[in-house]
C-alpha cells in the first residue's frame, strides 16, 4: 500500500518538465523589468516592502507547486487560454502605456494560466495565496493612489490637531499643513499610511493562512479593522513627530527617529491585529462540526490527470517571447515628439505683451524645499513668473515641460495634487472650456486655501499636442500617441491670483492667457494650447 502511495504521488517527469519550461519563459520575460523596479534601487517604484512581498509571494508559489504536482488534477485548457488572453492584452498595454500596474500585474493571470492549462482549477485554488500576496506588489498609478492618499491624509492631519490641541499644544491646521509653535509640519504622502496599509493586509494574509482560521468572518472582521488600525498607527506617529520637533528641534525628529518611528508603529499596529484575532478566537470558538471538517480528508478531483503537457508548454512558450519581442521592439523604435517641438520656454513666453510686464522679483508664491526638488526632477522645464498690469494686479504663471508623456511617472502632475501637498485645501474644481487666441482650451479652475491665502487658479495639459483632462482621459490619449509609435511630449500651463473675488480673479486670467497666447508667433502657439481639434 505504501508503494501505491508512492507511486501515486511521484511527479511525471514530463509534466515537472513543461511547467518548468514555461517558468523560465516567465523568468526572462519578467526578470529585468522585476529587477528595476523592487530590487536596483530600495527607493524605486516598488520600494523595500514590496519586494520583500514579492519573494514571498514567488516563494509561497513555488513552495506549493510540486504538491499540487503530484495529485491528480484536471487540467482545465479552456479557462488557462482565457487568462493567457487576458493576461497578454494587460502585459501589451502596459508596455505601451509603460505602466507598471498592468505589466507587472499580468504576472498574476499569466501564473494562474500555467497552473490551470496544467494542473487544474483545484491546483489554483490551492495556490491562491502566493497570488494574492501578488496584489500588494503591483505599483499603483498617482492617479489612483492621489484618490487614496489625499484623504488619508486629510483624516490623520485633523486626527493629529485634535489630539495635539486636547493635549494643551499651540497647534492649528490648514488642509495637511500643521502649524505647532514656530514650526510648520506638512504630512507629506509616506504619512498618509497607504504603505503600512497595504503591507498590513498582505501580513495579516499571511497570518490568518499560518493559522488555519476556518471562520471566514472572523477573517473579514481583520480585513475591516486593518484600515482604522493603520490610520491610527499613523496618526500616532504624526503626533510623535510633532511632539519631538517642538521640544526637540527639526533635525532629531526628522533624521533617524522619523524611520523609527514608522517601523516601531508598523510593528505596534501587527501586535494589535495578532491581539485582536486571538481575542476573535476566543470570542468565535469553532463547533464540532467546523471542527471536524478541519480535520476531513482533502476532497479530489476525480478522473484522474488529463494534461496538455508539452504541446501546452510550447504554444504559451511561443506566444509569451513572440509577444514581448514585438512589444520591446516596438517600444524601442518610437520617435521622441520633443525634437519636433524643440521646447524653449524662456523664448517663447514673452517677458513683455499688451498691458502686462515681468516683475523682477519673480513668482511670490512660496515652494517648499522638498516639493521644488521633486518638480525639479519631474520636469525637463519650468518657467516661473509673475507679471503685472497697469492697474497693478500681478498674476503668477508656472509653466512646466515634461519631454516623455508615456508613461505614469514621467508625466506632468495636477496642480490639485501639488497645492495640497503645499497644505492648501481645495474649495472648488471645475472643469471649463476657455478661448484662447480664438481656439478652444479645455481647462479647469480651482480656488485653493491656505490661512488667508485665497487662491483662484486656472490650469490646462497637454500630452503632445492636444489638451486633455487628467485621469483615464489622459490615459487614452497616450495610447494612441504609443500605437502610432511617438513618444508624446507634455506641458502644464497654470496662472493663478491672490484674490478674495473668485469672478474676478478668473475673468483677469482669461483676459491674461488670451494676450499671452497671441503675443506667441501663430506657428507656435501650439505648443503652449496643442492645436485645434479637426473634428
């Protein structure tokens, strides 16, 4: 009988041998892009936790494979095709887009692809966790983690006044920004707790799969309880930091202690979740009969092994290096948008046009030292003035010129983006169609607060040349910029005011953008508002 077993559970050699071919596929198809992104610089796109999740995610895969190898499975070809499909169109995408989520993304289906062509449905289910563990990896986009963040932070910056003002501190706020004593502390986006939130779901899955817990609501109620978890873990840590720069100075709570504050937080906030499942378990106490389910011997698929084999291995072999060849080549081969436009801001913005003129002293809206150095690495191009008038109202321009648009991190950030982590708040965005030197501008305006400040402001994009809308819109713009294989350019134009009288104060920067725009040559005038919709 024990020979049976044994028998019964040897891996065929052949089959160990297709799956193992189309890992090595996967493994130089996704190896340098895995490689740049988690492991060639600890503060790059995926950063350290990340990686670390993505060793164990592979690790917890390929820990389970030769169990899931050995049993008999019913390979189910129909459902692997379909995930293949699905995974390619993420993968060709994301190359075109040079969007990390969905490169890096497709690695999910395109596993759970191998295991189903080969092994089965059974086999996946029974790898569902290293494919999880997947989802915390995958790199977001700012535009939708900005939709994240932005009120993460709004919530811990009032949580943080509040307790800082119980606690008999001179503490008041505006938007993110905290004003305690003589010191301004901005809760910048690492303090939003998007990172430790993440991270603690994916530990927590980890944990409750150590554990075996068998009530799926108990396991619910973690997952819940995770996010008001990490959002006091960091309202904790705010108010450390605040604490120790008013009695102690910026400089010691900004060096070492503001890391350690955040892994000494991340492992308070793990002790808190371990301590709450044990108090779930007591509370939650599994019958008889869970228990006795816990120990019933696995259910099998019957019908024995029906495997595609090698044949399989050879065609998603084929189909994987086929497509990642033509997407690498074509990605190679794209013209770069920016020789044709040949940008020089400081030319073609004039210092002098209708009743306006360049004030010496430049733009008088305050930067902050981490922001400008971010900007500065952002954009190939900034141009910051602030002009005035015969009437003497002075209006401040910021242009900014990107030379790659085709991918998330290259392209030009939203003023909504930038003013709030300057600590403003934004009272109003509204979308608007302006014309400009007789041309129509698809724009938008914002009144951005910050103490007394007062700020209307008016801002337009452009991804080569036409002008977009930030989000998807934006994103379906640089797709086709990408099939047609061109490298588009990109281009933020903002003016805004310090004006109590939001009319007003819009009604003058139309009037200002309009000069401006026309004092531009005809044949360049493109460059600064893309060129008129044909349609």
């Amino acid at each position: 009988m024990d020979l049976q077993c044994s028998k019964a559970n040897r891996i065929p050699s052949s089959l160990a041998a297709s799956v193992l071919l189309m890992l090595v596929t996967m493994l130089g198809v996704y190896g340098p892009s895995v490689y740049r992104l988690y492991f060639a610089d600890g503060q790059g796109l995926g950063g350290n936790t990340s990686s670390i999740l993505l060793l164990v995610a592979l690790f917890l895969f390929l820990y389970g494979l030769p169990r899931q190898l050995a049993r008999p499975a019913a390979a189910q070809p129909w459902l692997g095709w379909c995930l293949v499909a699905v995974a390619l169109l993420m993968y060709v995408v994301g190359n075109l887009l040079l969007l990390p989520m969905l490169t890096v993304g497709a690695l999910i289906p395109f596993l759970a692809a191998i295991v189903c062509l080969q092994l089965g449905l059974s086999a996946c289910r029974a790898l569902l966790l290293p494919l999880l563990l997947l989802l915390f990896v995958i790199p977001l986009p700012y535009v939708i983690t900005d939709v994240i963040v932005q009120p993460m932070k709004q919530l811990i910056s009032i949580a943080a006044e509040n307790v800082l003002y119980w606690m008999g501190y001179p503490v008041a706020r505006s938007g993110v920004l905290l004003t305690l004593g003589g010191y301004q502390l901005l809760v910048a986006d690492a303090c939003s707790g998007i990172n430790s939130l993440f991270s603690l779901e994916a530990i927590a899955l980890l944990y409750l799969n150590a554990v075996k817990r068998e009530s799926g609501w108990r396991n619910l109620i973690i997952a819940v309880l995770i996010f008001p978890i990490s959002m006091l873990a960091n309202t904790t840590r705010v108010v450390i930091l605040a604490l120790m720069t008013y009695h102690l100075g910026n400089d010691i709570a900004q060096g070492f202690m503001h890391e350690a504050s955040g892994l000494l937080l991340f492992a308070l906030a793990l002790f808190v979740i371990i301590s709450l499942d044990s108090l779930l378990d007591r509370m939650l106490k599994p019958t008889k009969v869970g228990e006795a389910s816990m120990t019933a011997a696995p259910v099998r698929e019957s019908g024995g092994r029906s495997v595609r084999g090698w044949p399989t291995a050879l065609v998603f072999t084929g189909v994987l290096l086929c497509t990642a060849t033509a997407a690498h080549l074509f990605i190679a081969n794209r013209s770069l948008m920016a020789d044709e436009h040949q940008m020089d801001l400081n030319s073609l913005v004039p210092e002098q046009f209708g009743h306006w003129r360049l004030l010496p002293q430049g733009n008088s809206l305050a930067v902050l030292p981490e922001t400008q150095a971010s900007l500065d690495s952002l954009y190939d191009q900034q141009l910051v003035r602030t002009y005035q008038n015969d009437q003497g109202q002075q209006l401040m321009l910021t242009i900014a010129y990107g030379q790659d648009q085709s991918n998330d991190q290259s392209q030009v950030h939203r003023p909504e983006i930038c003013y709030v982590g300057q600590g403003f708040s934004l009272q109003s965005a509204v979308p608007v169609t302006l014309q400009v030197a007789g041309q129509a501008v698809a724009a938008k305006r914002l009144v951005a607060q910050q103490g007394q400040r007062h700020e209307p402001l008016t801002y337009w994009m452009l991804v080569g040349d036409k002008t977009v809308q930030a989000g998807w819109k934006r994103k379906l713009v640089q797709l086709d910029y990408a099939a047609q294989g061109v490298i588009p350019d990109g281009l933020l134009f903002r003016v805004s005011s310090i004006d109590q009288d939001n009319s007003r104060a819009f009604a003058l920067q139309q009037a200002f953008v309009d000069d401006l725009v026309r004092a531009v040559p005809a044949e360049q005038r493109a460059l600064l508002i893309g060129k008129a919709d044909e349609h």
